[in-house]
C-alpha cells in the first residue's frame, strides 16, 4: 500500500516555524543517504489523515511543490505535550532496491477462550517490532490472533509472529513474550482485628487484683504507723 501526500518548501525555521503551527500547518524535514535535508510544511489535516492510515511503516509519495512523487517512510513524530497535537515530521527517503530499517505495529484480534469464559487477562508486553526489508517487503501492521491463547500462561512470543520470510525481525530474543494470557487478581480481604471483649471470669480475677493491691497498700500503711 502507497499513499500520496502534498507538501511545500518550508521558508520559516526555528521559533519561526511556531507561525506555521498557529494557521494549521506542521513544519517538517525530508532527509535521505545522499540526498540534502530538505525543510518542509504540510498541512495538519491533511497529514493527520495519512498518518492515521499510514502509520511508520507504509510508503508515502511525497509530492513537494506539485513535482515527481519521492518515495518516504515517516520516520519520526514529535508532538506539543500541552496540545495533544503534533508539532513536527521527519520523512525518510527511500529507494526500492535498498533494505530499510522501520517498526511494524502489533494488531491483537481475535478473541481468547481464557478471556471470555474463565475472567482471564491479556498482558500486552511488546506492541511494535523493528524490522529490515526492502520497501517493497513492507507490510502495514502484524495481525496477532489472541484465540490461541486457550490455557492460562499461554503466551505468543515474537518467534511466533506471522511475518512474511522477506522480513527480518530486529529482535536479539526470539523467546520475548508479546502477548500472554494470565489470572485475574485476586482481591485480598482484609480480615477484621478482633476486639477483645473481658469475659466474666477475666473480670472477676481483674477485681481480686486490685483487692490484693489494695490490701498490700494498707498493710504498708499500718506498718509505718507503728514504727512512729
């Protein structure tokens, strides 16, 4: 899949580029081996809906000033934390007979047994891999079917992941876990501190306590009376 998208040569650079982010535009730079850093503003709807279908591992022609298309992967987004909105693009360009370097995002479907019918819980661990291919190779997404998880503590690990053999997965451990099925927590119950309550018989030896104390304090008293 190759989605086409518009751009212009961008004049605005630095704390400039914060007037094009005003009037809905995004500053952006096109990069590539062997090519000039080429400064760029797209419009932020625009590119918004390309990115949403594009995501970082589809082609985009880019098309700078109406010209010949050139051919880019997004490499890289920033975005205004306070916003919520992006303020900045990096395009890669590419060539079709050269191996690139791009993450691949993780699609869960499919629906788990442990799940549905025994309250179990997916863990999601590892959501994107990075990936080396020709471009051509790309694919979008990988879709990871959950259904197989059927016990607790099954688990798919990136040695399982459907991928065509035309693309290397950049992982250095093939055991990883992307995705696992798990318990639900249980919930402690906090059992209540038991007041002790005086039986009658602690009650009875608690007064003859203080009868003895009582007795031994007068027996004292008597005693100093007498040697006066």
């Amino acid at each position: 899949m190759t989605l086409k998208l518009d751009a212009k040569k961008r004049e605005l650079t630095g704390k400039k580029a914060t007037l094009l982010r005003q009037n809905n535009k995004i500053p952006a730079v096109l990069y590539g081996h062997g090519i000039k850093n080429e400064n760029l503003e797209l419009d932020y709807i625009t590119f918004e809906k390309v990115y949403n279908e594009a995501g970082e591992s589809t082609i985009i022609d880019l098309a700078i000033d109406n010209q010949q298309p050139l051919k880019t992967l997004i490499s890289d987004l920033q975005h205004d934390p306070i916003k919520n909105r992006i303020s900045h693009v990096d395009f890669l360009q590419i060539k079709m007979d050269e191996k690139i370097h791009a993450h691949i995002q993780i699609k869960f479907v499919g629906e788990s047994k442990i799940v549905k019918e025994d309250g179990g819980l997916l863990v999601h661990n590892i959501t994107e891999v990075e990936v080396k291919c020709f471009p051509g190779d790309l694919i979008h997404e990988i879709d990871v079917d959950v259904s197989q998880l059927q016990n607790f503590d099954d688990a798919i690990t990136i040695k399982d992941l459907p991928i065509p053999k035309t693309i290397e997965i950049l992982h250095h451990e093939p055991a990883d876990v992307v995705v696992l099925a798990t318990k639900p927590k249980e919930e402690k119950i906090e059992e209540p501190i038991a007041t002790e309550i005086p039986t009658e018989a602690a009650a009875t030896e608690a007064a003859a306590t203080e009868e003895k104390k009582e007795e031994k304090n007068n027996l004292h008293a008597t005693k100093k009376e007498e040697k006066k």
